[in-house]
C-alpha cells in the first residue's frame, strides 16, 4: 500500500476556512484598535481645549481688582437652548513691555460664546482691552480662549448662596464656579462637559 502524502480537498477547504476566520478576526482587532485611538487622540485633543479655556478664565478671574467702582459684571444668558454666558471684569497685569519690563498695568477682561466666523463653531472668546475707559464692556483684542467650547454657564458665591449673573454695583463674588461643555469638532464623540470654581482673591477683601 503507496503512503499517504498531500492533502484532501476537505483538509484544504478547512484550512481555508480557519484562515479566513482568523484573519476576518485579526482585522476586528485591528479595526477596534484604530478607533480606539482615534477616540483617545479625541477626547485628548477636547480636554486641551478645556484646559486652554479654564487656565486662562482661571488665571484672570484671581486677578480681578475695582477699578472707578468697575467690579464684576456677568450675564446670565442662553443661545438656543444653551448657557452663552458673559462675564467682564477690570484685572491686574503684570506686562511684559520692553520699555518697561515687569510694570504693573491693568485691563478689561470679557469672556463670552460666540461663533468663529470661519467654521460657525461656537467657541469661548476673550477679549482684552488695555485702554480703561467709561465702557469696560467694550472695545479691546479678541482671541480664541476655548476652541470649540459650545456652552459657558457661570454662578457666584456671595457668602451665603450660590446665585446666576452679577452685578457690579455688587462686591466681588468670593468664588465662581464655571461650567463649559466642549464638542468634537469632528462630530464623532459626544460633547464633554468640565467644571471648576475659582476663588477670588478680590472677593474676600
């Protein structure tokens, strides 16, 4: 009796079909993997965005001072269905001025949600203004303070309560706590929302 040698045509279509199998599998695991990076790129690049936007409200918020009896002033407003508020306030800076490095000045600070005239993104525009004049609410540079930050809503501490807008025939509020919600500029993972409060050094005086 010959030996046997090659393979049957079974043994070959099984084999076939465990490769086929495995490699169907292989490209899941692979699929999973590219979009579970793309995930994370996203969500890291929408957490950035966050914290571009809260640093920097953070940081001018303690250095908020009185200036002609201008305190604080916020809104509270909504924009189709969703928080757009505004807050303006006089703070203290240290320049950078190469006349007169390290000088003491101060500015108006203002921060609101408005649309980016290119892409028609709703982001968190600051605006800043060097010349103190009798309008602190107008006038000054803007500058993207949180891409694609869709929603501001703000509440002050006055001691006792937490309350929606401020006046500023008021004094400081002693804290602000701040809510953003920040989207996917591409549209593939939800809207992510973020908070903190910030105490004002101005508030407690």
């Amino acid at each position: 009796m010959k030996g046997r040698s090659g393979f049957t045509l079974v043994e070959l279509l099984v084999t076939a079909s465990m490769l086929a199998v495995l490699a169907a599998a292989g490209l899941v695991v692979l699929d999973a993997g590219i979009r579970s990076a793309q995930k994370t790129r996203c969500c890291g690049r929408m957490v950035a965005y966050t914290e571009r936007a809260l640093s920097a409200m953070a940081m001018d918020l303690r250095a908020a001072v009185e200036h002609d009896g201008v305190r604080l002033l916020s809104l509270d407003a909504q924009y189709e269905g969703r928080d757009a508020d505004t807050i303006d306030f006089i703070a203290q800076r240290v320049r950078q001025w190469k006349q007169e490095p390290g000088v003491t000045g101060r500015c108006e600070i203002g921060y609101y949600i408005d649309n980016d005239p290119d892409t028609e993104e709703r982001w968190l525009m600051r605006r800043e203004d060097d010349t103190l004049d009798e309008d602190p609410l107008e006038g000054g540079a803007l500058s993207q303070a949180g891409p694609f930050v869709s929603e501001l809503n703000l509440e002050f501490f006055d001691g006792l309560d937490w309350v929606s807008g401020w006046d500023d025939s008021q004094r400081f509020p002693e804290a602000v706590y701040i809510s953003i919600v920040v989207v996917d500029p591409d549209e593939k993972e939800e809207p992510l929302h973020f908070e903190t409060t910030v105490t004002i050094p101005a508030g407690k005086q």
